[in-house]
C-alpha cells in the first residue's frame, strides 16, 4: 500500500520528522540516580540561560567579519542630452562613466579588528562566568536534595523506631504498667515525629524542583533521583594555592584583563579615525563624438573636527579599565579568603559532630530506652534523649551539608574544582 501526500501533507510530514530528529538530538534525563557529573552535563546541554548567553557569544563574534570589510568602491554613470539629435552642436550629448573608493588610512581596519577580537573575548569570559556561577546554583542544589534525602531518611528511620515504641507502651497500658496519662504523652510524641517527616518530604521535593529547574528540565518529575555522599571529603590544599589557581582560572578576572586590551584597542581606533581618508576616483566621459578620462581626488579637511572627543574619552576609559582590573584582582582574593574561611570554620564543626556527638547522642538514648522499658529511668528523661538524639542527627546533618556548601563556594572562589 503506498501512502501519497499532498503538498501540503508533504511540508507537515518534514515538519514533524524534523521536530521528531531534534528530540532525539536532546539529552536525555536518564531513570537511574544522577551523579553530580552527570547533573552539570545535562545543565550544560539543556540549560536555557546557558543556551541563551552561548548564542550571543556567537553573535558577538560575527562583529568580526564586519570589522574586517572594507570599503565599497562607488559606481556613478550620468547622461545628459542624450534625447537630442547627435549633432547638435551647441548642446551635444554627454555620458560620464565614474567609479571611485575611500581609502582609509592609520590602520583603521586592523584596529577595528582588534576591537571585534578583544570584544568577543570579554563576551566570552563573561560568558565562562555564567557558566561559572549556574555551576554553583547546581551543586548547592544538588548538596541541598543529597541532605533533604538524608534528613527525610532520618525522618523515616525516627518515625518507625517511635512507632515501635509507641507500640510497646500500648502494650505495657493493655498490661497495666503504665498508666493511660503516660501513654497518652508518648502517644503525643508521634505527631512531632510525624510532622518532622512530612516537612522532610517536602523539602526533599522542593529540592528535586529546584535541582531540575537548573538542569533545564521543563517540567519536575517526581522519579527523578540522584546519588552521592553526605559525608565531608578530605582536602589537601591550602589557601596560598587556592588564590594562586583564582588568579589564573577566574573569568571575571580575565575579563577583566581583557577589558584593558579592549580599551587600549579603542584608544588607537579612536587615534586612526582622527586621520584623514581620501576618496580617488577615475573618470570616462563622452561628449558628442569627442571621448576623454579623467580623475579625481577628495581630502577632507580636517581643521575643527579631529575626533577629539573620542580620543579623550577612550583614554580616560582605558585608565578606568585598569582600576577595574585592580579592583577584579582584589575582589578573587577577598573572595578566596571569605570562602576558605568558611569552609575551615564548617570543617571543624562537622569534625566535633561527626567524631563526637552523634556517637554520644545514640548511646544516651539507647541507654535510656533501654531504662525506661525496665523501669529504671522516667518517661521525661527518655523523651529528653529522644529530642537531643533527633537534634543532634539533623545538627550533624546541617554541619555536613556547611562543608559541602563551603567547598562549592570555594571552588566558584577559585573557578577550580577543589574535590575533583
């Protein structure tokens, strides 16, 4: 059976299978849990801001073919009395053929070139800078759904160990050892656990939102996942070669730099458009039966308009681009040291936390559970474990998720990945 089309039919047919090949060409989001790897390079491929800023690099770097043109040549061809009886002396006819061109002078087009070139550069490190500082938004929020997950396992694991004692206590009330005001104040607990588990979810949501928002996912899906660890990594680097790998990697820095060349590059344009382009041209003319050339040469002279001003201004521009780049430098190292010192101060804390407290916090309300079921401690000490346990897990938790935030912070400090 053969299928025919109209032409219209046929338009709708390629339509459909272009828009067909381009979603095959999109990356995928894969069903398994996503490592931050794989995250950032789906973000790369689908972010739309990204995709945005990437287009106008492009564009920007098209200037440079216009930069580079050179001036057109001009055509003229006139005629005069050419209706008239072809001898006719007194008004004979006339045909002027003319074609002429300026002729720049003080290199302007290399120096417009340099000005092309130097501006797709700073557009470019801007744009490395965007990259840069999305980068940032997606570890955070990968960081903030790994700690979600964490805390709502937390949750989990301290509603069901609740749950099992709220059993227990049922059981002791049906027995007669305990009375029905203590098991109601048991009983009471759970909704405070329960709470803590449903605020757990929906943090974990809104951090899956959040994280898929940034990858330049269109609309959440509630299956996606991704994996890692919680746990602080060791580091071996210090803040002298933090500062050192800021100087030479950061963005805006080099943008910043490049932004000198460019202004330098103004400067000469500006000098170069101050000098004076003349127009040569040749001539052909016909006058009756009488042929003759011709040529002809025209200066501007240049007696009150000098492009002053924009010299002026070019220099002062150049010189605020060189404070701008001071001020760039001094700004990566302030940068550098605020995040180090962050990222030291989270260290520490989740050091004290992960060595100490929790370990502590477990035995103290195993202790007490353990005492409470045999008699040997009260309802009041064993909920009072309960809590610190509960606050000193998420503590802990939040003192791991400072560290991983902090090494992000430094790593975006230094445009450089700290933990590869």
């Amino acid at each position: 059976m053969k299928l025919r089309l109209s032409g219209t039919g046929w338009i709708v047919a390629l339509c459909v299978a272009c828009l067909g090949a381009r979603a095959q060409s999109a990356p995928a989001v894969p069903s398994a849990p996503l490592t931050l790897a794989q995250v950032l390079d789906i973000a790369r491929a689908k972010n739309p801001s990204l995709l945005s800023t990437e287009q106008h690099v492009e564009a920007t770097k098209a200037a440079e073919i216009t930069a580079g043109l050179r001036v057109n040549p001009t055509f003229l061809l006139s005629g005069a009395n050419t209706t008239l009886p072809a001898n006719n002396p007194s008004s004979p006819y006339t045909y002027v053929g003319n074609i002429s061109r300026l002729f720049e002078r003080g290199q302007k087009r290399r120096w417009r070139l340099d000005v092309a070139h130097s501006t797709t550069d700073v557009t470019r490190s801007q744009y490395n800078d965007q990259v840069r500082q999305t980068i940032l938004q997606i570890k955070n929020a990968f960081t903030n759904m790994l700690i979600a997950k964490e805390a709502l396992h937390i949750a989990q694991d301290n509603l069901d160990g609740y749950r099992k004692t709220v059993a227990l206590s049922q059981a002791r009330l049906n027995a007669g050892d305990i009375s029905k005001t203590d098991f109601e104040r048991i009983d009471l607990q759970l909704a405070e656990f329960e709470s803590d588990y449903d605020s757990a979810k929906l943090d974990l949501t809104q951090a899956s939102d959040s994280l898929q928002l940034l990858m330049g996912i269109e609309k959440p899906d509630a299956a996606f996942d991704i994996t890692g660890t919680t746990q602080p990594p060791e580091t071996a680097v210090t803040l002298a070669q933090v500062e050192q790998e800021a100087l030479a990697a950061r963005p805006d820095y080099l943008a910043a730099r490049q932004s000198v060349t460019l202004a330098d590059a103004n400067v000469k344009l500006a000098d170069a458009e101050g000098t004076t382009d003349p127009t040569i041209g040749g001539e052909y003319e016909r006058i009756g039966v009488y042929n003759s050339v011709g040529f002809q040469i025209s200066i501007p002279l240049r007696i009150f308009d000098r492009n002053q001003g924009e010299k002026e201004r070019t220099r002062f521009e150049a010189q605020s681009a060189r404070f701008g780049e001071i001020a760039a430098r001094n700004q990566v190292l302030n940068d550098v040291d605020q995040a180090w010192a962050a990222y030291d101060a989270a260290l520490d804390l989740a050091k004290r936390y992960n060595g100490h407290y929790t370990d502590e916090a477990r035995r103290v309300r195993d202790n007490l559970e353990f005492s409470y079921r045999h008699g040997g401690a009260t309802l009041l000490d064993y909920l009072d474990a309960l809590r610190d346990y509960r606050q000193v897990n998420l503590d802990a938790l939040t003192a791991n998720q400072q560290v991983w935030l902090g090494i992000h912070q430094l790593s975006f400090a230094a445009a450089t990945e700290i933990v590869p």
